[in-house]
C-alpha cells in the first residue's frame, strides 16, 4: 500500500532521553524526517540554515504565521519558534514520518489539525531514575532540577491523551519499539483513505458486473 507519512509527535519528561531517541530513530531509518523549526534567533556558531533551523526576521516570521503557514509556534527567551506547515505536509506527501518533539499543549493542538498524527510520550523507567538522570548531567543545581520535576508533575496531567507511553529503560530497545508502533500506525484505516476508496471502487465494480 503506497501512503503518505504520518506526523509523530513526541513529548516527555526533561531527561526521559527523547531528544536521543529520535536522533538515533532519524539516522538508523530513512523513512523519518526530524521537524525543522522556524525561529527568528540570530544564528550560532555551527548551525546551517535549513538543517538547524529556518532563520528568519521577525516581519517574515509573522507573516508566515498570519497567512497560517505554521502548525504550531511559541515564544522562548523573546525569539519566535514554529513548525512550517509547508515543510512539514511536503515531506508527509513523500511518505516520510515526520518527527516533532514538543510539549504537551502544542501536541494536542497538532492533534486537532491532524486528525491521524501519532502521539508518543516518553517516560523513564521511574521517578527515582528521572532525578538520577538530571542530577547526572552536572550542569544543573538543585533548584533546577526541583524546577524540572515539578514541570513533570503538571506534564502528567496530560498523558492519557497521548496514543502510547513507551519507556526509556534501554535506549536502543526503547527505538525499535517506537520504530515498530509507527509501522503499525502505517495500517491504521485513516492513514490509508487511497487505499480503502480504491478498494471499495473495485468491489463495487465487480458487484455491478463492471469488472
């Protein structure tokens, strides 16, 4: 069955280990493409416009945001962040699985434009192990962290609108369970409308003696 892609949408804890996920998810599969977001902060050093991000001016970047060329967008630190809509439905319509880390409220909004959008959350293996993590990192303080599992705390109102929870216990176990829940979703009935119209046209066809 040819399909188009299907927008997987991925939110979890600060330190759940997503941002690793995806990245390894992205470079061992081809079908997947990691979202590209639009910002209007200056560009750093290493980063390439079009792979790091869409850079753009702030006229430019609410523009696009008025003629609705974003799927969704935010405001960090006074800079203007968001998904370009026309980025995203080209790489849907060439069948790749467009990957999106975001939050929970921009996920269920992302759920409302795209209806067949798959939501994953990511969870470590327990509460203990999250602080565990953060505290690993070294770059955060006590208060930080606190911060972080609060924010968790207030996240997990949310889960049971998500489509799946996997867990983060073992990275690469953790991958190929998102890997594979995707190419179930590939056979859901609403990510193959084609299909099934085609299906139901030739059936109906050699019902009528056509075929």
């Amino acid at each position: 069955m040819k399909h188009e892609g299907i927008l997987i949408v991925v939110s979890g804890f600060s330190g759940a280990g997503k941002g690793t996920l995806m990245k390894r998810l992205v470079s061992k599969y081809e079908n997947y493409a990691l979202s590209i977001s639009m910002t209007t902060r200056g560009k750093r050093a290493g980063e390439t416009d079009g792979v790091s991000y869409f850079f753009v001016d702030r006229p430019t970047f609410e523009e696009t945001l008025a003629r609705d060329g974003l799927i969704e967008h935010a405001v960090y630190c006074g800079n203007y962040y968001g998904t370009p809509r026309e980025w995203v439905e080209n790489q849907l319509e060439q069948g790749k699985d467009v990957v999106l880390e975001i939050e929970i409220q921009g996920a269920l909004k992302i759920r409302e434009r795209y209806p067949n959008s798959l939501l994953l959350f990511v969870m470590p293996p327990s509460i203990q192990e999250l602080q565990a993590r953060l505290g690993k990192r070294g770059t955060e303080t006590p208060d930080v962290i606190r911060a972080r599992l609060q924010r968790a705390a207030q996240e997990a109102e949310g889960i049971e609108a998500y489509d799946f929870i996997v867990v983060n216990d073992d990275l690469d176990a953790c991958m190929e369970q998102i890997h594979e829940i995707v190419r179930a979703a590939h056979l859901r009935p609403g990510c193959n409308k084609e299909f099934i119209n085609q299906l139901k046209g030739e059936l109906q066809a050699l019902v009528k003696g056509e075929k």
